[in-house]
C-alpha cells in the first residue's frame, strides 16, 4: 500500500489562517447618548481572532490568555460614558491592536489582531432589552500580502 503526503496549497493559493481566544466573559456598564440610554449594565463576552502570519500565531495558553483577559477587564471596569456598544467594540478593539504582554513573549509568534466580537447578553428591563445576545464585530480587512 503507497501512502502520499497530502498535497500543499499552491503557491498561488493563500489560505487564511487564525487563532481565536475566547469568549473571556465581561460585564460592563454604558451610558448611550446617540439613544438617549441612562446608564445601564450588561453581561456579555468577547472573542478574539488574531491573524497567523507566521509559521505559529498568537501562543494560546492558560497564562497568556489571562493576561489577554486582564487586558480587556482593564477597559471594561470603567463606565463607558456616551457609549454605544458598537463605540464599546471599537474602543476594545483599539486597547487591544498593536498590544502584546510579557506573558506572550517567550513563546513568539507572529499574528496580527484581525477582528473583535463583543456578544452583549441582553435582558429584560426597563429600556426594552430582549433576552437575546447580539453581536458586535469590529475587523480589519484582510489584506493576502501579510508577511512575518
């Protein structure tokens, strides 16, 4: 019996590779003014997806990740005033593009922050919540010229 290798993508052929950490639950509280919002607090978790634009991506471990944890809860303590949850996963996305923690440096890598969803888990109130969680996606556009 002759067994092959399995065939590698053509040279031409690029293929998106990434590594998702999450979800790493959150709550937070926002003052929406663009709705006319109170203050008002939510459950919710985010998801990151980091591009792999090496040979490995973002290390994904248990230490690495709580550190990624300990950096989204660093945003989210505060209130965000005038906020809306789209401006909440603009602004988490910015806190985390481009940031890197000692925990992640033994391990190397070479990734890039791709996009961030936040899952805001909603719930009955006065405001008129439903009890369903709507997602909030922030992502750059992919760009096949990516390079270590």
């Amino acid at each position: 019996m002759t067994t092959t290798e399995p065939e590698q993508p053509a040279p031409a052929e690029r293929l998106d590779r990434t590594v998702t950490v999450g979800p790493i639950a959150i709550f937070f509280t926002n003052v929406n003014r663009a709705m006319n919002l109170r203050a008002h607090s939510h459950t919710g978790a985010v998801t990151v997806v980091y591009d792999t634009i090496g040979r490995h991506g973002y290390p994904s471990f248990a230490d690495t990740n709580a550190a990624l944890e300990r950096r989204i809860h660093e945003l989210t303590r505060a209130v965000f005033k005038d906020a809306t949850n789209e401006d909440i996963a603009d602004r988490l996305f910015a806190h985390l593009d481009g940031y890197t923690a000692p925990e992640w440096q033994q391990w190397g890598g070479h990734y890039r922050l791709r996009a961030l969803h936040l899952d805001v888990i909603g719930v009955r109130d006065q405001i008129g919540h439903d009890t369903g969680t709507t997602r909030y996606t922030v992502a750059r556009p992919h760009h096949t010229e990516m390079q270590p």
